[in-house]
C-alpha cells in the first residue's frame, strides 16, 4: 500500500486528489489461496486489477473528504463488477 503521511485537521478536495493519485496495493493468503489488489488513481480515472481475476475500469469523483476518510462515486465503469454507479471509501490511518 501506498505511504503518505497527513498532518492535516481536514483534506480539501485538491489534497485529497493528491492523496489517492497513483498506484494503491494490497495483497495476502486466505486458507492457502494467495490474492492481490491494485488500485490506480490519475486525474478522475482509475483501473483496478486483481487476482483471483479482477479487472474493472472507470471514472471517479471525490465526493467527501474529511481528515481519516475520502469517499469515492466510481461511474461510468465496465468490467468484473459490472457498469452500475458505487461508491467508495478509502480510510486513512
């Protein structure tokens, strides 16, 4: 997983786009079955690519921001998961 380091009370917008922009990874064993996650921010696009196989692909909108959560609406998407509307929420620690 990506590191950034936040010192602020609140993000805007702008910081949070910042924040999420580039490649995102996450990856472990269930029960002796292996998986991967990788997520890719840029500029209101992002793709997400995974195994077992995951691949999906789409445009974003921050539509929350605050100091230890963004909160996605992932729209116009095709792939695995389908073309409907979502949203998503990304946690800060």
């Amino acid at each position: 997983m990506q590191s950034n380091t936040l010192s602020f009370e609140s993000l805007t917008i702008d910081e949070a786009e910042k924040y999420i922009a580039g490649k995102w990874l996450s990856a472990g064993d269930n029960g002796g079955h292996t998986w991967f996650l990788e997520w890719s921010f840029n500029s209101g696009s992002f793709t997400q690519k995974g195994y077992p196989p995951i691949n999906q692909t789409g445009r974003y909108k921050i539509i929350s921001s605050e100091k230890d959560k963004i909160m996605l609406e992932l729209f116009e998407q095709k792939g695995t998961f389908g073309e409907n509307s979502t949203t998503m929420e990304i946690l800060i620690d």
